[in-house]
C-alpha cells in the first residue's frame, strides 16, 4: 500500500487499456485538466447515476478544458457495453489488476450487507494541467457529486 495521495502532490502515471482495448495513459493528457473517477462496477445503480450525470454535464466540464476518465476493475468488454448503453462521451479504463486503485488508495476493505470484502471505494481526483493533484472527493455520495466537481473547476 501506498502513502495516502494528498491535494499538491503528484498524480500517479498510469497506462490502462479503455473501452476499446487501447492503451491510455495518464500523461497523454497533460494540458488538460483531468477529473479521475474511480468507481465500484459497471452497470450497478450508483454507478450508472453517477456516469450519466457526468455524462449530462459533459460540455461544461469539456468546456473548462478538462477531460473525464472512469476507472474500475471491470473488464474491458464490460466497460465497452456500459459506455455503449449509456452513451457515454468519455473513456472507461479497466483496472483488472487493482494496480491503479491501490497505487491513488481507493482499494479498500467495505461492508456490505455485514459482508466484508475489497473493492473501490468511489472517489473523485481533479488533477490540473501538469499533474497535479488539485482535489480529492473521497467517500463519493453519488447525489450532487458532479455539481461539486463543477463547482471546483
């Protein structure tokens, strides 16, 4: 496990393959800002709310000159069919490997159901232009989220 990432540092560099099997990484985007969001699956109520409603609010977002990228466990043929039912505009990467999760601390242990077990814990990072971490939305409570990441940029 990592140190804790905080607001100021660096944003951990990554390649993961998206939606479409290609790889993507974290530095092809600098000059951009970036809002990185980690969530638990693909096609789950919270999920889906949360996807469309950055999908809804994407022109705003694009329009500050930041990208959206989603990241989960899933698949990358799970990612393709979420993106696809949902229409969204922006890229899924698949973290099969849990290596991304761990490396920004969103790898935790849940309870669910008095059943405990690992998984993402959903969390927002905005990261500006030359990779830095600008803020970090932990815990995300999926109502309101995009409004606040807005509201950040």
């Amino acid at each position: 496990m990592g140190k804790e990432l905080k607001v100021g540092d660096i944003a951990p560099d990554f390649v993961l393959n998206s939606q479409n099997g290609e790889k993507i990484s974290l530095k092809a985007y600098r000059g951009k800002k970036i809002v990185l969001y980690f969530y638990p699956k693909d096609m789950t109520p919270g999920c889906t709310k949360e996807a469309c409603s950055f999908r809804d609010n994407y022109e705003k977002i694009l329009g500050k000159n930041t990208v959206i990228i989603g990241i989960s466990a899933d698949s990358v043929e799970s990612h393709k069919k979420f993106k696809e039912k949902y229409k969204l505009p922006f890229d899924l990467l698949s973290d099969d490997k849990k290596e991304v999760a761990k490396l920004y601390g969103v790898w935790k242990q849940k309870n669910f159901l008095g059943k405990k077990f690992m998984g993402i814990e959903r969390s927002t990072f905005v990261i500006d232009e030359k990779g830095k971490i600008l803020a970090i939305f932990r815990k995300v409570k999926v109502n309101g989220h995009t409004e606040e990441v807005l509201n950040y940029l």
